[in-house]
C-alpha cells in the first residue's frame, strides 16, 4: 500500500492536477476568508468553509476522475491488478493519496485562527468542528468519485457522474423538504427520511453551527467506509477476471460481503439515533447556544403537572435547532411531552387555542393555568443591516421562550410593574420587554401626570434615564409609593438640566450622583473608549446570574452613599477600578484627560438600598448609574450578562423565589478587528500569493516534465 500511495501521490503533484486542485481550493477559501473573517470581522471560519462546500462538486471529480478510468482505459492497470497486492492495498493507497491531497488546504485553513485570535473573540470549537466536518465532507466525496472511477475507462464519463453524484448529495436536504411538502400521508414522511440518509450536507451543517455530534462523524465515517469497500469489489472482481481469463466463479464478486457491510453502516447510524444526546452530542459554541441552562434544568425537574409542547410542522420540516433544544428539556422531565402536528393532515388544530393562524414550526404549549403560543419568528433574534436593509438572525432564543411558556402555564402569581414615562426617559427595546414576560411579569407603562397615586398593584417601579426633571408633584407620588413599602428600579444618566425633584427620589435612599461621567484609565476595565466600563462586579445574591461573566456599563456616573445611615442598608454590586475618575467636563466626550478638579475614584455605579418604610416593611431599590446599560447594543459586548443582570434585578424586586429568565443567546460573541494595512497584506497572500504560487509551481514542474 505505501509504494502505491506514494506513486499516486507523486502523479498529482508531477501533473497539473493535484496544483490546479490546490489553487482553486485555497483563491475560493482566500476570498471568503477575507470578505467573511478579515473585513467584516467574524469570530469563526465555519462560514468560510460552509461557503466553499459546493466547491467539491467541481474539484473532487477532477482530482478523481483519472484515478482508475485512465488507468483501465490504457490497460496500466492490468500491471496493478496482477501484482502480489491486495485489493485493499490498493484501494487504500489510491484513496489516502487523494485524502493527502486534500488535507493540505484543509491544514492551511486550521492555522487562520492562529491570526484571528489576535484580533478579539474568536470562537474556536465552533471553527475546529467545522473544519473537521469539511475535511469529512471531502473525504467521503473523495470515495465516492473513486468508486466511480473504479466503473468506468471514460474519465468523462466518471467526472459526470461524480459530479451528478455529488450534487444530489448537496441538494438531498432540499429534495427531502420538497417530498415532505408534496405528499400528505406517512408514505411521503418515510420517503423523505430514507431520501435524507443520502443528505451529505445536513451533517456538515451541525458540525458548522457548533453542535459536534457523533452522529455525523460516523455517518461520514462509515459511509465513505462503505464506498471504499464497494470499490475494492469491483476492483476485485475485474482482478478475477484478468487473472481467471474471464471466467467468473460464484462468491468471487462478494454481494454478501457488501451486504453485511451495509447492514453494519445503516445499523450504527440508526443505534446512535436511540443513544440520548447527552451522551453523542456536545455543545462547542462560545455561548453555549445549545446547552440548557440550570435555571431551566431547576424549573423543569421541579415540575408537578403534566405540561404538552404541541410543534406546528410536520417532523421532516422541523427547525433542527429549535428540535434540539425541545428533545433536552423532554430528557429532563416525565412531565413534558412534544408532538408534532402536520399542519396539513391537522390543519384546524390551533383553533382550539387561538384565532390567529400561527407561522410553521410555531409552538403551543398546554398545562394546567391554560395555554401559551409560542410564534415561530419570536425563537429568533432579528436585526435589520444598515447596508443591506435586510433583517438578519443574530440570535437564538428558544430556551427562553419556551422556559417562559412552560412558567406561564404552571405558574399562578404574575408581580406587576409600571414605567414610568413622560420625563424623556430612555424606551426598552422589545428584548428586555421579553426579559419581563420571562420573570412571568406584567408590565406597563405609566405617566404620573395621569394619575393620582402609584396603583396599589404595583410590585414595582422602573426609572429609566429621565433626561428632564420631574415636577415637585410626580416625585412627591413615587416618594409616597416608595414610603409605602413600594420597590423601585432606578437608572439615573447625566444631562445638563437641573434634575433637583429627580434627586429628590434617590436622596430618599441617602444617595446622590458624582458630578461627571467616569473614565477609567485602567485598560482591563474599559472597552475601546474609557467611557465604556467593564466595572468589578462583587458577588452578590443580585449577581448571581452573571457569575463568572462580564457588565458592560457605557457612559456611567458615580453614586455616593453614607454607609453609616441609619434605617438604610447598602450592597454595591458594580464598582470601578482605583484608577478611574469623573470627568466633569463631558462636552465632546473625545478628551479622556485628567484635570486637578476631577473627583477621583473608584466609584460606586450599581447599588442596592433598602430602607425601613413608614408603612411597615421595607422599601428595596436598585440604582444602575449607566444610561445604556440595558440595552441591545451594550448586551451584544458581553453577550447576555447586562440581560440577566436586567432580570435577577426585576426578579429581586418582585420578590421571585423560583424566577427564570433566559436571555437571548447571540450567535457572535463580538467581531474581530483589523486595521486597514492587515487587511491588506491578509487579502494578498490568502488570494493572490498561495493559489498563484500553486499555479505556478504546477505549471514549473509540468512544462520540465514535458521537455523530458
């Protein structure tokens, strides 16, 4: 097998091919690498990879179509077949020249994150299992375009039908949803399943969205096994025929043996499907995107009622990420059950639970206290491009949304809270809206102006950045809510108009604000701009959601309190480092210098005050000195702390003892970051330099040859 591997292996490289093969591979990856990782700055190759995946179908029968077609066609082949070599041996040989062949673009491609990383956040797991998804994806296609080789003595022929090959296998996926759709009954769901084990990107595609499963690895595995053997036989069976002179004796070409071999393969793959997916699949994704948190693993063990997920699709249409997340919480309870309705055998079905027709793969989930839907597009985060005008995914929010459902439906208690508007305060986006429908809270908002008193309902109070001062009458309302034993959420921003009624509010808790907005000077406490905090975060009952994370507090003020009060308790959870200051100076927000009569830090900029109230009790508020910090924007930097700090905090202050919010889980963790120089000398070698340097070798060595 060796001598055949390196004659093989030496006739890629001493003919144009194997160069040609190389040059293609790496201009294509050199142009997404580029575009994809480089200029736009994203922290993983799987889209790189998952871009030039359809590049095989070219490539890979070229590089095969020669293999044994040639040889058959000129008759060298007889000097193989009548060797003292095994079939194997030469089969094996042939195949792992061309797998070396391909795993040289593969290995170049594996030493990119070596730069990446240097750049910010890159995501690692997600970009090594795709690359071996890659490299299997090729190797199978490298088997099957060898089989086919092995049939033939046309090399067209053989570069057709791998090509026809390979291209089935890359649109079976689309296929198996087209027959799904088409036929109505169970025939066209099995028809659609036996069509998918022939589906060689759909596993390709789990390994590149940061779920390695097992289950992918040996379909590649065992199947390109499989082709390999169906090659050896008819090797094997043209080798009896030139050594026995034509004639063929019974067992020499072994159906059985091919038989045996695929009722292995179909037999591993399907047990795997019954094997749970604890134990095959794993999440490698920097934000653990497929892995349950211990908030819902909690709620959903400690669950007494029966709880039914109803999935509007037919099972062959299912939204596989959507699927998995469903099939983990179904293992952790007897109580969750999920079924999926064909829309088209059922189609009435969600009238007994809405009017409203629900979007495909959209969910109903049942339980005691009634039902909740679950629209398809709110399991996804959606963000409009500003170049494209075109909405894109850059979130998953499944776990969340479900969690949420489950809470609703066997949960009675729903706390209540107002915020307040009227003063210019700063809106919440819709995902920390959805963060209070996932406390299992109602929300609504309230102008003081238009009532008399806080409604007696009100578990609480949020403040969100008023940029104009209260009138003595408004903060007179939510000082007598608050003396009430009222709770209050309170985020305070800085603003060059007199806020005296405002402060009036915190000075109830015995705090007020550092004249200034914060710099910070020490560079592992700031991203990018000194204004943009990444403070200490101390470990809290409030904080332990975030443990082990980072906050991002943008553009935050300083608050100062009396530790000595009487009838008032303080926990600082958020603080600055020693080298910080507050600049007093804020106009431009450019000049991060220090001047003499800046006050000088470390700052307080998130506290929890609680405080003895007239009526009896308590009254608890947390004051988040950051304008920005609950916010889409600064949530993306860390991503997802700011949002579950936004629900322990809403959580606290109501008073949830078995409270779950799950935040929404972005698919980046943050860009990468380039300067224009890289860029271009990145661009240049990855484009032009390698693949024109193959091209040129190749053709150095082919023109010598020739002149031989």
């Amino acid at each position: 097998m060796k001598a055949i591997y390196k004659r093989e292996l030496k006739s890629f490289f001493y003919s144009f091919v194997g160069w040609l093969f190389l040059a293609v591979t790496l201009f294509m990856m050199g142009i997404y690498f580029t575009v994809y990782n480089v200029m736009s700055g994203y922290p993983t190759i799987s889209y790189v990879l998952q871009s030039i995946v359809f590049l095989f179908i070219l490539t890979i029968p070229i590089l095969t179509m020669r293999v044994f077609a040639e040889e058959r066609k000129y008759k060298t082949d007889q000097l193989i077949l009548t060797a003292p070599v095994s079939v194997g041996s030469i089969v094996l040989g042939k195949y792992f020249a061309l797998v070396t062949v391909l795993a040289i673009p593969t290995v170049i491609m594996g030493l990119t994150p070596l730069v990446l990383m240097r750049a910010g956040a890159f995501q690692i797991g997600i970009s090594y299992t795709s690359l071996l998804g890659f490299f299997l994806y090729g190797c199978l296609g490298l088997a099957i375009g060898l089989f086919l080789s092995s049939l033939t003595e046309s090399v067209v022929i053989a570069a057709v039908l791998a090509m026809a090959a390979l291209f089935l296998g890359y649109i079976m996926a689309g296929l198996c949803s087209m027959v799904s759709a088409a036929g109505t009954g169970s025939l066209a769901d099995y028809v659609a399943k036996v069509l998918s084990c022939l589906d060689m990107v759909g596993r390709f595609d789990s390994l590149s969205n940061g779920y390695f499963q097992m289950e992918s690895v040996v379909y590649y595995v065992t199947l390109t096994a499989f082709v390999l053997l169906c090659t050896a036989q008819s090797i094997q069976k043209r080798r009896y025929t030139v050594s026995r002179k034509g004639v063929l004796r019974l067992g020499v070409y072994n159906a059985a043996t091919i038989l045996i071999m695929a009722v292995v393969t179909v037999s591993l793959n399907l047990f795997l499907n019954y094997v749970p997916d604890r134990y095959t699949s794993f999440d490698v994704t920097a934000n653990k995107l497929y892995t349950l948190t211990e908030e819902t693993k909690d709620m959903i063990g400690s669950l007494t009622e029966d709880v039914t997920i109803y999935v509007l699709t037919e099972e062959a249409a299912k939204d596989e990420d959507l699927d998995k997340t469903l099939q983990q919480i179904r293992g952790l309870s007897k109580h969750i059950a999920v079924e999926y309705i064909d829309p088209l055998s059922n189609p009435k079905f969600y009238y007994n639970y809405t009017q409203t027709e629900p979007t495909g793969n959209s969910l109903i989930v049942e339980g005691k206290n009634g039902s909740v839907v679950v629209d398809y597009h709110s399991i996804y985060q959606y963000e409009m491009n500003g170049m494209s005008y075109q909405y894109t995914v850059t979130g998953y929010d499944g776990e969340g949304q479900i969690a949420l459902a489950i809470a609703k439906v066997t949960q009675d208690a729903v706390p209540k809270f107002y915020l307040i508007t009227g003063h210019d305060e700063l809106a919440y986006e819709e995902s920390f809206l959805a963060t209070l429908d996932k406390e299992n809270l109602a929300y609504e908002n309230l102008s003081l102006y238009a009532v008399d008193e806080i409604p007696q309902d009100a578990q609480g109070i949020v403040i969100n950045a008023p940029t104009s001062d209260y009138s003595e009458e408004d903060a007179d309302k939510i000082l007598r809510y608050l003396d009430q034993g009222g709770n209050a959420l309170i985020v305070p921003t800085w603003t060059n108009e007199e806020m005296q009624n405002f402060e009036k509010i915190l000075n109830y808790y015995g705090v007020s604000l550092v004249d200034g907005m914060i710099v910070e000077e020490d560079r592992s406490h700031y991203y990018q701009t000194p204004y943009w905090l990444f403070p200490s975060v101390a470990q809290e009952d409030l904080t332990e959601r975030i443990s082990g994370g980072a906050v991002f507090a943008p553009y935050a003020r300083g608050l100062i309190y009396d530790e000595e009060a009487e009838g008032i308790y303080y926990r600082p959870f958020l603080t600055t480092s020693d080298s910080a200051f507050s600049k007093t100076e804020v106009a431009g927000g450019e000049d991060y210098s220090r001047q003499e009569t800046d006050p000088a830090g470390p700052f307080v900029i998130g506290l929890e005050a609680e405080k003895s109230a007239q009526a009896g009790g308590s009254s608890k508020a947390v004051i988040v000195a950051s304008e920005q910090i609950f916010t889409s924007a600064a949530d993306k930097v860390v991503p997802g702390y700011n949002m579950k700090l936004f629900g322990s905090i809403v959580s606290s202050l109501a008073d949830q003892e078995n409270s779950i919010s799950i935040p929404v889980k972005y698919f980046d963790i943050g860009y990468l970051s380039f300067d224009a120089k890289a860029v271009s000398i990145v661009g240049t070698v990855s484009i032009f330099v390698l693949p024109l340097g193959c091209l040129l070798t190749g053709m150095v060595i082919w023109i010598k040859r020739r002149k031989r």
